[in-house]
C-alpha cells in the first residue's frame, strides 16, 4: 500500500471538520501527484496531532480535505535550538533539511565575520523545514528565525538553555561527555561558516560564560557535517534517539 502524502496545515484541526489545502498545496495534489477525490491524506499542524483524512475536492488552485480521525496526539520535539553560519545555498538547505529530521526545534541564521549568505531568505528556508517535516513523520516544524550576529546572539542568550560552540580545534569537552554531564533540558549547538569562525569570535566565545566547548572528534569537519554530528550525538546520548515510532499504514 503506498504511503499517503503527508500535509503541514496552520488550521485547526477536529474530527469531521473541512480543511483547505493552500493555493501551493493544491496544485501539488492535482498537478504534481494527480490525486483525485477520495484520496488520503496525513494531516499535522504542530499542535493538534496528526489526522487522517479524504480529499473532497480537488481544482487548479482549490483542494478541500475532511478530516477522519486523529492517528497520533500531540507531542512535543526535543528543545534543541541549532545557530549556524549559512552557507552556500545547497549547503545551507541541507543543514535545515537534516536539522529538522534530526527533531531541532529552533533554527537560528548566524552572520559571522566569514558569512557567505548575510541575506538569508527565511521564508524559503522555513518551507525547507516543512517539507523535511512532512517527510519525516514530525509532528511539528522547527522555527527559523531572522538571521541575528553573533555578538547578539551571546549577549541575549536566555537564562537556563546549555549553549555548546562546535569547536574544530583546541580544548574542547567531548560531546558525548558534555551531553551526558548536562543537566538542563533545554540546549543550543553553533556551529560556523566554511574557513570557521575568527579567532576575534573565538576569542569572544570562550571567554563567555555561557559558551562550552565541545569537540566532534579528530578530524575537522565541514560546516553542515558539524551540525548533523553535534545533533545526532545529543539525541542519541540523552535525547530521543531511543524512541522508536509504531508501524504505521
């Protein structure tokens, strides 16, 4: 049986009541997949769990959906926020895609001194993180905020969230070590642009209080691999990498 196509929506979302896919969606059900009326779907908002539902209709720029029943309730992603350098485009939309996969609730663009992308597009990168995760049987949609500088970044750090600096070289806490040793359950991972970040920046890091270093092992990664690394260490020491999702149809 093939896997029904799987919808972000911002509606509600209740037993029995209508929902109206985007101008975007539709054309992708019609269009794209040529779905017809009574096709299933898989319905998220971030909210109220994931639903099932039946295609009702179906136009150019019109889809309505009625919803059948709610498969999963609500639950929420770890609090893992990621602030990354952006890089060349490719690169860029691969941290997002993996990050989100990878169950990060927070995506933070970080302008560095070695930036390649200071005008970053949120709003593409935002549909990036949707389509992950649609893909990915989430039940939520990271945030991806505007881009903000890094001194901005540590000086409004919030109170009580771990803050952990990727390091490529020098001392640094292993990040299985960190991981285990932490005790908050909210936690940040930066990671910095291709060439790394300054040694001004690192400078300014490691004499902030707030920053701990941690290492990705010996050899130095690039910037997107940092990232998928540091995220898949942290869920797989103490986030939720042990939980695995029942079969679903």
């Amino acid at each position: 049986m093939a896997t029904a196509t799987r919808l972000f929506v911002a509606q509600d979302l209740t037993e029995g009541s209508p929902v109206q896919a985007t101008q975007d969606q539709a054309h992708y059900l019609g269009r794209v997949l040529r779905l017809t009326e009574g096709a299933r779907l898989i319905l998220f908002n971030g909210r109220d769990g994931e639903w099932s539902g039946e295609l009702t209709a179906i136009g150019k720029s019109k889809a309505d959906i009625t919803l059948l029943e709610r498969r999963r309730v609500q639950a929420a992603s770890p609090d893992v926020w990621l602030a990354f350098a952006p890089v060349k485009k490719t690169q860029t939309d691969f941290i997002v895609q993996k990050a989100t996969e990878l169950g990060v609730s927070r995506l933070i663009p970080l302008i560095t001194e070695r930036t390649q992308a200071e005008r970053v597009k949120t709003d593409r990168l935002q549909a990036t993180a949707v389509e992950a995760a649609e893909q990915s049987e989430r039940l939520d949609v990271p945030e991806v905020t505007e881009p903000v500088k890094l001194t901005d970044l540590i000086r409004d750090w919030p109170d009580g969230r771990a803050l952990f600096l990727c390091a490529e070289a020098g001392e640094a806490t292993p990040l299985a070590a960190a991981a285990s040793a932490e005790t908050r359950g909210s936690v940040a991972f930066v990671t910095g642009p291709e060439g790394g970040f300054s040694v001004a920046e690192l400078d300014f890091m490691r004499r902030s209080p707030l920053v701990q270093a941690v290492g990705l092992g010996p050899r130095i990664l690039r910037a997107e691999t940092a990232a998928v690394a540091a995220l898949a260490v942290w869920q797989a020491v103490v986030g939720d990498g042990s939980y695995r999702p029942e079969p679903r149809g």
